[in-house]
C-alpha cells in the first residue's frame, strides 16, 4: 500500500536464505574386547566414541523486493522489512545480489536484477537530495 505521494519504481522476485548446521548422522567406533555372558547380554571392555556427522544446509525464504520514491520494502516469509530510506544505514551491491544494512541488522538479497535495482536506487536517491 503506497501513500498519495508515494510511487513505486521497483518490483522484483527475490530471496534471502539461512545457512544452518545440521547433524545428519553419527559415526562411531569401539575399542576393546566383548564377552558374551548369555543370549543377548555382552560385557564390552575398553572405550567406544561417535562422532556427529554435521553438513550446512541453505534454507531459502523466497520473496518479493520493491523500492519506492520513499522506502524500500522487502515481503517474505522471514527476514522481511519495510524501511524509509532515512533508516537503511548501507546498500552494496555483490556477485548474486545487494546487501541491505539497517541499523545493525544485515539483510543479503538475491535477485537476478541487482543492477537495475542499485540504478534505480541512486537516481531516486540523486533527486531526493
């Protein structure tokens, strides 16, 4: 929803993502000898360890970026922002898409037209000053 002195100049599919640690399984081994004492029951001695089995795992929150003659405005599922430009601390622009800074917060987007959007966003930012 854009205010009556509000336009909006970008519109784009995007993403932003969460790479998380998970444990995928254990490894282990066993050092020592076992003693069967009846069916089913065994006495081990010496020492046994596992060790987790651990893989980065990317989870993508897909989304919509729009940036107006006033805001920038990211929907998503999570990670999302509505943010007038006064409050966006830093913009830069890398490889797959732009790194958003607000206040201490750090919001990577991918799109496929950073470039268009870094555009659009220096020439509203030009005639706004």
């Amino acid at each position: 929803i854009l205010s009556d002195d509000e336009t909006c100049c970008y519109m784009d599919s995007a993403y932003t993502f969460v790479d998380k640690t998970i444990t995928t399984g254990y490894s282990g081994k066993r050092n020592g000898v076992s003693f069967r004492i009846a069916k089913g029951i065994s006495y081990h001695t010496g020492g046994s360890g596992s060790k987790a089995i651990r893989e980065t795992k990317r989870i993508i929150y897909n989304g919509i970026l729009y940036l107006t003659t006033n805001r920038i405005i990211y929907t998503a599922e999570k990670n999302s922002f509505d943010k007038p430009f006064d409050k966006i601390t830093s913009i830069s622009e890398f490889d797959e898409g732009i790194m958003i800074q607000i206040g201490s917060n750090v919001y990577s987007i991918i799109t496929k037209t950073h470039a268009e959007f870094m555009k659009v966003y220096t020439l509203i930012r030009n005639l706004k000053k």
